[in-house]
C-alpha cells in the first residue's frame, strides 16, 4: 500500500461500515476537494494518521426537510378540532408559514442544519415552498428565500440539495389557491426562471439544484409535464421530488377527480425514474408498490413526521419485496435526529406486523447494519450524490462524509462494531453516542457538538419568538 501523500487528509479506523459491510483497520484518503479518493481495509495505520475513535458509519443523507417548520415543532400538539388530522396541523403550520421573514428563515435553518449534523446527518434535501413575502409578492431579488437556505447550509457546513417547489393549486382539478397558499404560489415559468437564478450560486458551494412539483393536488397535469420538460432541458440528471399518497383523504380525492389512485396515476402520467423521490408514498396498493419500486423511484420515509401526523405506516417488506430502494428524512423536524428516523421506521413495521427484526436482511441479519446501508444508497441517489458506480457512503468518488461513534459511550462500550451501531440506534440515547462528524473531509462536529452551537441557539430562540409572536 503506498504512504499518504497527506496524512492530514486520512483517517484511520479499526472498524468502517463500507457499502459492502463491516470491514477492520480500514484506511480513508480523501482529496482537497473533500472526495474521498482511496478506501483501503485491512490496512496498516500509518505514522501521523489520525485514528478515529470509533466505528466509523457513512453520512446519513436527510431526504426531505421543510426548514423553517422546525421553529414551530412541539407547538401544535394540543386539540384544536374534536378530532385533530394532517389538514389541522397543516392550518396552524401555514399560519405560522405567513409569518416567517428571510432573516428568522436563515437563522432557523442554520439552527436546524448543525442540529442535523450532530444528530449524524450529513446531507440535507430540502423541499423549499415558501418564496415570496408576506403579502404574496415576489420579493425584489425572487431567489431571497432559497439563497438564504443556502446561506445557512454553507455556514452550518452541511450539504444541500435545493429543490424549489413548484406550487399552483389547493386542490385536485386546478382548485384556485387558498389566501393562506400566496406565499407558494409560482406559475411554471416562474419557477424555471427561479431554477436558471440559483444554478451558478449551487455550483458554486457544490450544492446540488433539482426540483419539487409539491403534489398531484398542488400541481396541475398540464404544468407538471411542462415543469418536468424545462427541468430536464436545464439538467437531465437533476432530482425530483413529490409529496404522494400520504393521506387517505389525498387518495380519496384523487380518485374523485381522476378516477385512479396518485401513484397510480403519477406512473401512468409522468417519466418516473431513478430522479425521482416518492415523499411519503403511505397509502398504495399492492400494485402500486410493484409498480412504483420498479421504475427505480428512491421511497421518501419521514417515520417521526408520519408518526406526529397521524399519516399511517408505509409497508417496508412490501416494497423491499420488489426490489424498492428508500431513504429517510426528517420533514418538518418534530424530531431531528437521524438514528432515531431508523428506530421510528423498525418499530411502525413491528407494531404493524406483530414481529422483531423486521429489516434485517440474510446478508445483514444485525437490523441497524441492514437500514443504514439501505437509508445511505436510497439517500445519496435522492440527493443526487451517488458516484459513477452507484456505490454511495464510505467509497472512493463520494464526498469524504462521515460519523464516527464514541466507543467510550456506556451503551456502545466493548461491544463489537456492529453492535455499536446497534446499541447507538436503539439502546443510547442516540445523539449522545456520536463522537465526530465529517463533511468534506473536514470535522464540523467534534465531542458531539458543533462549533456554532451556541450562536446559532441564541440566533434560533430569537427568531423563533419573533415568529410566534402576536400580531
């Protein structure tokens, strides 16, 4: 094996969850660039390198956040209706929604992403409809709001794929939009236009620009196929995201107004492919699993959201069956923290299914292995990151992301690395058993905490109370 050009950019491990499994005394070299450019186990450490002081687990991408939803999380758990659902939830978030300014939205997004990077995500996707002010109108620069996301992705050190959504209707057949929607609303040139503004800003931090038609409901046929085709022509590779059948109320309406089901219909009617992220996607038919699995679509699983509300359990074996890929993310962040999206997801699958282990696999009978390797590869391709072989996580051509575990935890303590990562998943308290995470090559968290933590608190307390407060 040759010597470390760098020993700056290398990490030692005696232990590494590669795409390929466990592996022991594993060397990591990554370029100036932050890509990792060698993996080499069973290796020797070098004289200079430093040895990680844990298991070392690839970066979870966090597929679907809605930043600013994250200031008013914990404030709508009371009862509102004599029977609560989604859609009252969703009429305290919007007018929460009509209040939020550029500067409470970059403040509230720097706060969440170092959340996210100590809880061991490492990448962020985030569905972004809020565009214009409070009165409905484009502001005088139209990309404000997403430039301040990603302001606060470069600050906080955590990659980012932007998908500004494209948001027309409230309601299945063109319904015209509510008062409360003004702030979503673009036409579809609007959008390309919007997209064509922040591509050089994108490439410039090395984020990655795809796009969100928001739903069915939000979205009519004819400026989905039009949206789709100026998408491509702008980028072919670029991500798309959808919210799709995560209410029965949503299914119930779309059969009214189409005579078929969403993802019924979003596969008769759109090109899905590996671009495309079905958000959610609670409520399908058998047929529709198959269907949907088989155009190589990445499953958009927000277990912690779906669980707070009250959306139903998606059928994880079903999918798994024919070969579906998926990932996890946080959504509107009740929860921010990505073991516990893990342990949120094996747990709906035991209570439905009346069984344990549900997501181990014959090559990964240790449950916790089997959907980390899962979440990463659904993860990275969600978020248009996966290399040119379509390996993701810790392996050469990826970014040079990763968390490393505090062996020194009592619940991780002795233990064999994969019952680490098991013990971090379901027996710790989940962020406290994260020692460092890495982006780029480069350590954002160290000892468990971010070097802005304490700013970006103050900054998000601030912002929060100014958002909530009375009119």
């Amino acid at each position: 094996m040759p010597m470390p050009a760098d020993t700056a950019r290398c990490l030692f491990a005696a232990d590494a969850l590669l795409p390929t499994g466990w592996a022991r005394n594993v060397l990591v070299q990554w370029d100036e660039a932050g890509c990792i450019a060698r993996v080499t186990p069973d290796a020797a450490r070098p004289a200079g390198v430093a040895q990680a002081a844990g298991p070392l687990l690839p970066g979870m991408p966090n597929l679907h956040s809605h930043a600013f939803q994250r200031a008013f999380a914990g404030l709508t758990e009371y009862r509102g209706e004599a029977q609560d659902s989604f859609w009252s939830w969703r009429n305290l978030m919007y007018r929460f929604a009509r209040r939020i300014t550029p500067e409470a939205l970059e403040a509230i997004a720097t706060w969440l992403y170092i959340e996210m990077l100590e809880a061991g995500y490492t990448s962020v996707c985030e569905f972004h409809y809020v565009h214009h002010d409070t009165d409905g109108r484009p502001y005088a620069d139209d990309a404000t709001l997403s430039l301040a996301l990603l302001r606060a992705a470069q600050t906080a050190g955590i990659r980012i794929t932007l998908l500004p959504v494209l948001y027309q209707a409230s309601g299945f057949g063109a319904k015209p939009p509510r008062a409360d929607q003004a702030r979503f609303i673009r036409s579809t040139d609007s959008m390309l236009r919007l997209l064509e503004a922040l591509a050089p800003g994108c490439r410039a931090q090395q984020a990655i620009l795809g796009m969100a038609p928001h739903s069915l409901r939000a979205v009519p046929p004819d400026s989905l196929a039009a949206a789709l085709q100026g998408l491509s022509a702008l980028n072919p590779q670029a991500p798309i995201h959808i919210h799709i059948a995560e209410q029965t109320q949503e299914v119930d309406d779309c059969l009214a107004w189409s005579g078929q089901r969403p993802v019924q219909w979003l596969l008769d009617h759109a090109p899905v492919d590996g671009r495309w992220c079905l958000v959610h996607a609670t409520h399908m038919t058998p047929t529709e699993y198959a269907g949907a699995a088989a155009t190589g679509a990445v499953a958009g699983i927000c277990p912690t959201t779906e669980a707070n509300l009250g959306d139903g359990i998606f059928d994880m074996p079903l999918w798994l069956r024919h070969g579906g890929r998926w990932g996890v993310g946080s959504d509107s962040h009740a929860c921010v923290n990505a073991a516990e999206e893990l342990l949120m997801l094996e747990y709906g699958q035991r209570l439905s299914r009346l069984q344990r282990n549900v997501l181990a696999t014959p090559a990964q009978p240790e449950v916790a292995t089997a959907m980390m390797l899962r979440a990463v590869q659904g993860g990275a391709q969600a978020s248009g990151r996966l290399n040119d072989g379509g390996s993701s996580g810790i392996a050469m051509g990826q970014p040079a992301d990763w968390v490393v575990l505090d062996a020194q935890h009592v619940a991780l303590c002795g233990l064999p690395a994969p019952g680490m990562l098991s013990a971090h998943v379901f027996a710790s308290h989940r962020t406290s058993a994260i020692g460092s995470v890495w982006v780029g090559g480069t350590c954002r968290v160290a000892l468990g905490r971010h070097a802005l933590h304490d700013g970006a608190t103050n900054a998000f307390v601030a912002a929060r109370a100014a958002t909530i407060a009375e009119d």
